[in-house]
C-alpha cells in the first residue's frame, strides 16, 4: 500500500511565519455557452507580516488591516481558521514544496492527471467550448489526426472543480472558499489564490495515500447509495421514440446482452440543431414519441429493465414549463429586469432560479410529477455549469453563488428522491458540482467525451477524470460508453465503441450514449460481431456484480473510491506517474487500450504474483507485453485475491 509522511513544519512553516498577501480587486467575466473568460484588476498585492499572539489566534497585519489564523489540530487533520478583521478582496496563501513532488486532483481534470508546473482554475465551467471544436477540426483537416496532442493548459476548463489536491508528499489540502480561486503549482512553492477571504484551510495528513483519501470522503461527505439492479447488466441508449426503445431492448435480448436498463434522454422530446439531435428541454413526456410511456415503464420493469430519462437546469424559450416558471417569476433574471437567457446551438432558454425557495421547490416538483411518478428508476441531471456573473438571482451574488450552483442542483434532485421514498431504488448521475456535490449525487459522469482515441477529450481523458476525482474525494463515477460529442469528420467507430466497453467492464455502471449524431455513429446493434462483442463485456460486467458491491461498500463504509490511482495500492516510484492505468478496488489493475490498431502493448505490474484476467495466464511485477485482441479487457488480478475464482470466471 503507498505510503507517505507529511512534514507540516516544511510545508508551512510555524504560525508565526506564515506566507500571505492579501489586495482589492475586482473582476470582470464573460461566458460563452458556459465557458468564461476572466480579468481580475488588483491594486498592489501587500506581505501580510505576524503582528501578535492572542489566545491561540495568530494574527497579521497590513496597515492597520487584520487577518488572524487560529490553528486547530485533529487526528490526522489540522485546520487554520481564518478570522477577518479587513476589508481586503484577495488573499493569497503560499505553502513550500518540492521539485519531485506530484499534485493531483482540483476536482475533475481531462488533459493531465498530475497538476505540478500547472496553474488550475477552481471555477465550475463547460469543459468544451466552440472554439476547442473548431480548432480541432481544421488541426486535423489539414494536418492530420495525432491523439497525443494537447491544447495550451489555460484553455483547460471542467465541469467540476474543486479547492482540493492530493500530495505525493502524503497530505491533501483544502479550501473552504467558494469564489473563484487559482491554484500555481509551481517548482517550489505553491500559490493558492482567491478572490475572498477563505474561512478556513484544511491539511489532511495520513501515512497510506487509500487512508488519506477514505478519511477526506468521508469528511466530505459519501455519495447516496446506487440501486443494486445497476449492476444486472448493460443500461443502452435508445433515442428516437417508443417504437425504438423496444426494438433495441428486443435486439439486446435476442442477442444474450443482460440489461440493467435503457436510457430514452428524449422522453421529453427531441430537437434536430445544427450540432444534432437534442433534447427538447421541456420535462414532460412527448406522447407522439413515447405514447403511453408509463405503461412501457412497468413492462420494461417487469422484465427487470429499468427506464432512464434525462433533465437539466434549463427550460427552452416558449415551451410549457417555461411559460409556466415565466409567470411565477421563477427564472433568473437580466439586470435589466427581464429573462436571462442562454443560448443552446440554435435555441434560447431561461434557466430556473435555484437559490429562490418556490422556484426551487417548484423545479423539485416537476420531477416528482413528471419524472418519478411516470415511474422512471433513474435519470441523468445535465448542466450545472452556467450561472452567468452579470445575471440577478433571488438571493446572493452571482458571482459568489455560481460555484455552489451545481451543489444546489444535486440537492434538488436528491431531495426529489428522498421525499419521494425512493432512496436505494432511483439514482441520477451529473457533471457539474463543487465542494458539496458528492453528499447529494449517487454518481458522476465525465460529461461529453470525443468519440475518438485523444488523449485530451477522447477515451484516455475518461481515466484521468476518474483518478482526479478519486483524489477529490468522489467515489463513484462512470463514462459514456463511446463517448458523445461527434462533430464532422468525428465520428464514433467499432473499435472505438469496443475499447470503451472493455474499459467499463472495471467501474460502477455499464451505461451506453448513442452521441449528438446517432445516424453517424457505430451502436451496440452495429452488426453481429458487435453484438457479440457487447454481449460477452455487459456479462462480465454482470458477473462482477459480488466485486463491484463488495468495493462499494468498502467506499460506503470507509471511503474508498472505486477507481484508483495505482499509488493507493503501489509504493514504487512508476505508479505516481502513471496516468492510464488504474486500481479498480485493492484486487484488480486495469490497462484499457488507448490507441486505435493496438495489437499489442506495454504494461507495469507492482511486485507479487498476478493473473491476467480472461486468459489466467500468470505474471510477476515487471514489465510486460501482452496480446491486446478486440473485446478483451486488458486487467490483471491478485493471485492470492479472495476473489480470484469469481475472476477466474471471466474467460
């Protein structure tokens, strides 16, 4: 198990020569289909220097302006409360570190897992933006497809961030601040920088890195429980009307694939924009698409298929529920008094005003009526991302609420459910969230993967999700299966669909997307060898159900993510600088193949006694080259593992 010990003295030094500067500033924001630009405009940045010591409070000064910090220790946890006797803006705090150390977390990250040399933005965003897209497509028009490329680092943007990082140096540090904030990890020191005074700084410290990140979740608070028919099989996407959702269960039962599921995104109806076939965002059953779809429910669940819808934060211009939250005054409005709207490609819609306690309890009761009570098992909660900073809201500053926006949409939909007497029975899953998402959300998702083999928004970029929230204190996230966005030349292929679904077979939820352009891209019922393909993986899946709830309820019960960075488990120097490969629970090690035409590749094992999974065959730490045939997972077990014959099983 990897271990490390923190020295706080190196890091901070003693309280009386704390690293602090503080200033006034104000911002300025743009947002652009939910991703933003920012320009902070500071005065002088002033050395806050240790004045005196006053009943265990510590406290600094600058021209007559005070800031205190009262040190507080706990078991593996010490906190420095931050006590405001200023008017200061802006804060920064320094802490010293190492060339070699390794940084990792921030929320969800896509391009890069270890954030040293990075500066990394703490503000909850649209991971694509438009521009992204377009300087993609004529990189690779004109020269060419190259999946290891990477955009600048200050384009890089996530849906969900978060003041929190994992050391190498065996501490996790976090902020309660929930402004807009930077994080440099610089060579030898690291800057942390807000645009508030943050109430308090937490260094969680632990010897083993699984303990360190099981004791942050559990302060942070576990995720609600998934249902246990999630892990029954495949949940595949259908869109386009009842007369397809059964053709495609119809095909998938023919075909032995066992389902846990189907997901219908457009049970509300459905929308053809210049970026492809979208939902029609108004949360009420479309009866010409899915007539009598309450009916299909209960036989979809008689046959122990769940149903799975889709909503977001939004109501498109002019559709019922919007004329309805119009009239209550229940959208978020424009300084100038009337409805804020963004744009969505080729449409506008208002979004519902969450921190207004009857707009909220009004959005809380759509999905009771429309969503529960048409007796849907699950749903996907879209967005989270777009309170812009120059709208009104009911209550508060945009600009302070708008990393908390997710956290308040999870909530809502969580309440749906408690209220609702539903817990352990329906589940959503977001993209979006801060601090407090993960005590509301049963899952996350990675939001709108390309459906290609890139290492900055492609499948690779699904692992580095997956291990950045590991180190944030999310236990339970999935990916789309084959990813989403599909734009001109992009488009999902065989292999691709093939690779993703060998990866999933090693996480929580087995869920297909058909994408933005359906007609474009390869599905699970491409032809007979997919079909095969997709068969064999969903009764892998299936038959890891006594792994997948055994690692569950170690994350229920002590914190554990489900899907880890090797150094959790590892203590050799390789593992903290591997970004692709991960520990699906302490038993298993899996190496999803990145590249298209991958015939063969290289993998790592730690010392001991492995078997790789589907051929048995036997291997000791080291590097190895294995046979990476289609539809084979690549993943290597514990011999000794109290689950080697369930493992077993999977040839």
């Amino acid at each position: 198990m990897g271990t490390k010990t923190m020295n706080m003295d190196k890091l901070i030094g003693d309280y009386t020569s704390l690293k602090m500067r503080a200033s006034y500033g104000h911002a300025s924001y743009a947002m652009s289909r939910g991703t933003f630009k920012t320009k902070d405009h500071i005065k002088a940045w002033e050395n806050l220097s240790f004045h005196h010591e006053d009943e265990g409070i510590y406290w600094y000064s600058y021209d007559h302006q005070m800031i205190g910090v009262k040190p507080e220790e706990k078991d593996h946890h010490t906190i420095l409360h931050l006590m405001n006797q200023s008017d200061f803006t802006r804060f920064e705090f320094i802490t010293t570190t190492t060339s070699d150390e390794h940084i990792y977390g921030c929320g969800e990250q896509f391009a890069s897992f270890d954030l040293k040399k990075k500066k990394v933005t703490i503000w909850v965003s649209e991971h694509h933006s438009v521009k992204k897209l377009v300087k993609k497509f004529l990189r690779e028009k004109f020269f060419g497809i190259h999946p290891n490329h990477q955009s600048p680092w200050k384009d890089q943007q996530t849906y969900y961030a978060q003041p929190t990082y994992m050391s190498s140096q065996g501490y996790l540090f976090h902020a309660v601040c929930d402004s807009y904030q930077t994080y440099h990890f610089k060579e030898n020191q690291t800057v942390h920088r807000f645009r508030s005074i943050p109430k308090d700084i937490h260094f969680f410290h632990h010897e083993s890195f699984l303990e360190l990140s099981g004791l942050f979740s559990k302060w942070i608070g576990i995720q609600p429980k998934l249902p246990d028919w999630i892990t029954n099989g495949a949940i595949i996407a259908s869109q386009g009307g009842k007369d397809a959702l059964l053709n495609n269960v119809k095909i998938a039962k023919e075909n032995q694939i066992p389902l846990a599921g189907v997901w219908s995104q457009d049970w509300s109806g459905n929308i053809i924009t210049s970026f492809g076939y979208q939902v029609y965002w108004n949360w009420q059953t479309d009866e010409e698409l899915y007539p009598n779809l309450k009916e299909t429910i209960k036989d979809l669940n008689d046959q122990n298929i769940a149903f799975l819808g889709y909503i977001n934060t939004f109501l498109k211009e002019d559709t019922r529920l919007y004329r309805e939250a119009k009239a209550l005054d229940y959208l978020v409005k424009t300084k100038q008094g009337g409805i804020y709207h963004i744009q969505s490609t080729t449409f506008q819609a208002g979004i519902v005003d969450l921190t207004y306690p009857k707009a909220y309890q009004w959005y809380k009761e759509v999905i009771k009526r429309e969503m529960i009570d048409l007796g849907m098992n699950g749903w996907m909660a879209d967005f989270g991302e777009y309170l812009p900073t120059d709208s009104v809201i009911h209550e508060g500053h945009p600009e302070q609420v708008h990393n908390l926006w997710p956290v308040l949409w999870a909530k809502l939909n969580h309440e749906a459910i408690v209220e609702s007497d539903k817990e352990n029975e329906l589940f959503f899953f977001v993209r979006a969230g801060f601090k407090d998402t993960a005590k509301y959300a049963p899952s996350l998702w990675a939001g709108d993967q390309h459906v290609d083999f890139s290492k900055e928004d492609g499948l690779p970029s699904a692992i580095v999700s997956a291990l950045s929230l590991a180190t944030s204190g999310i236990g339970v996230t999935h990916s789309d299966i084959g990813g989403y966005t599909t734009i001109l030349h992009m488009k999902r292929s065989k292999e691709l669909l093939i690779r993703w679904a060998e990866m999933n077979v090693f996480s929580p939820i087995f869920r297909f997307h058909e994408g933005n352009q359906p007609t474009k891209n390869v599905q699970f019922s491409h032809d007979e060898d997919t079909l095969m393909h997709m068969k064999r993986l969903s009764q892998m899946f299936m038959m890891l159900t006594p792994y997948h709830q055994s690692i569950l309820k170690e994350y229920h019960d002590f914190g554990y993510p489900l899907i880890r960075p090797l150094f959790y488990h590892i203590d050799e120097a390789w593992a903290f600088e591997e970004s692709y490969a991960y520990m699906y629970g302490k038993d298993l090690i899996c190496y999803p193949v990145l590249n298209k035409d991958t015939t063969k590749m290289i993998v790592r094992l730690p010392e001991g006694s492995w078997r790789q999974c589907v051929t048995n065959t036997h291997f000791d730490g080291g590097t190895h080259e294995v046979n990476t045939p289609l539809g084979m997972p690549i993943a290597f077990y514990k011999e000794k593992s109290e689950f080697r014959e369930l493992f077993q099983q999977l040839k």
